[in-house]
C-alpha cells in the first residue's frame, strides 16, 4: 500500500511556500524592474545565487542558520517554544530562500516588459501607486505571475538536498514525496519507488499542459509579454 503522507506533506510545502513568495516576491520583483541603481546586480546576484549554489551548500548554511544554537534559530525557539531545524516551518523557510529565483526572475521579466506607457497613463489619470499595481500592473503581468506560479510550485515539489539538510526524514512531519523516493530505492523497493515517480511524472505533466493551454488558448487574457 503507497503511504501517501510524503505526497501530502510535499503538495502542502509547495503550497505555502508559493503562497509566500507571491506575497514577498511580488515587491521584490517590482522594485528590481524599475530600479536603476548601483545596488540593483547586487540584489540580483544573490536572489539568483540558489540557481547555481549546490543544494547541500545552502541546507548546510541554513542548518546552522535555523540550529536553536545560532542567534536566529535561538530567537525562534525562545518565542515560539519550538525548533526550525527538522520541522515544517523549517522546511518552509528553506523552501523559500531556495525557491526565491523561480519566483522573482519571470515577475521581473513581465514588469519590464510593460514599459513606461501603461504607468504614465495611469499617472495621469491620478491614480496611486497601489491603484496602478492593481489595476494595470496586475492585469498585464498575469502571464508571468502564471509562469512563477508554476515554476515555484513545480521547483518545491521536487526539492530534495536543502528539505533533506533542513528537516531530515521524519514521517509525518519532514518526510517529503522526493525523499520517500529515495529511501524506497536506497531499499530497493522499486515498486513504490515507481508508484511515486510514476505519480508525480503525471501531475507534473498535467500541470505543465494546463499552463501551455492557457497561454495559447487565452494569450490576451493573460498578459502581453
């Protein structure tokens, strides 16, 4: 029988974790779209710095960062009574710095493509800054929001060093869908093993279909870029 709590615990971190970057990535990739500013390859560096870092690297960072034994990880406990390390939050906060590329570079990229003219247009028509985003941004972009959308969600899904390094391998709790992969192999259990792998091929597709009929069936709909 496939235990399905590995499948669980990965689509909820996916979950969270693209739900966060929308809401954090979202100003990230609007200032560095209109910035022109020295600091601005900088900020860029190191939000792409998980595209090239190895996975171990940055969970090996992040464990200690997280340990209740260094500053951050210690605060987090003395308020909240519990760990980072080997936890779902924990997870959660790896699978955001990790994942935070995936999220900021095509919002970048659909916020430059926009150009000048919709926001002057805006402006002189007296609307706010908040009034923009919402009502030109927005609209205009939806196709890129689609794009970091899925890419973060497929990225958190497949995630295996930094939630290994993170929150190790605890059922129930930090036992993701990839690592329950390869403890069935490690075991050589290749029916399960083919059973999730199997499983999760299929979702990926399906979602990855679903993307492409959107942006050709729907292309105004969802943006100009």
């Amino acid at each position: 029988m496939v235990d399905l709590a590995p499948l669980w615990i990965s689509l909820k971190l996916a979950g969270v974790t693209t739900l966060v970057l929308l809401l954090l990535g979202s100003p990230l990739a609007w200032v560095l779209a209109q910035s022109r500013g020295r600091w601005k390859p900088v900020v860029e560096a190191i939000t792409a710095l998980p595209l090239v870092l190895p996975p171990t690297v940055l969970g090996f960072y992040l464990l200690v960062i997280l340990s209740p034994a260094a500053p951050f990880g210690g605060v987090w406990r003395d308020v909240t009574g519990s760990s980072l390390t080997f936890s779902f939050t924990g997870l959660v906060v790896a699978s955001v710095l990790y994942s935070l590329p995936f999220m900021v570079q095509p919002l970048q990229s659909a916020f430059e493509t926009l150009g000048r003219g919709p926001l002057e247009a805006a402006a002189s028509l007296r609307a706010g800054p908040w009034d923009t985003f919402v009502n030109v941004v927005l609209p205009l972009s939806l196709r890129g929001y689609l794009t970091a959308t899925v890419l973060t969600f497929a990225h958190t899904i497949g995630e295996f060093g930094v939630v290994l390094m993170v929150g190790g391998n605890i059922p129930g709790r930090t036992k993701v869908i990839s690592i329950a992969i390869f403890e069935h192999v490690e075991t050589i259990d290749y029916a399960q093993a083919h059973l999730l792998s199997g499983g999760l091929l299929v979702f990926s597709f399906l979602i990855l279909l679903l993307v492409y009929t959107l942006n050709r069936r729907f292309p105004v709909h969802l943006g100009r870029l």
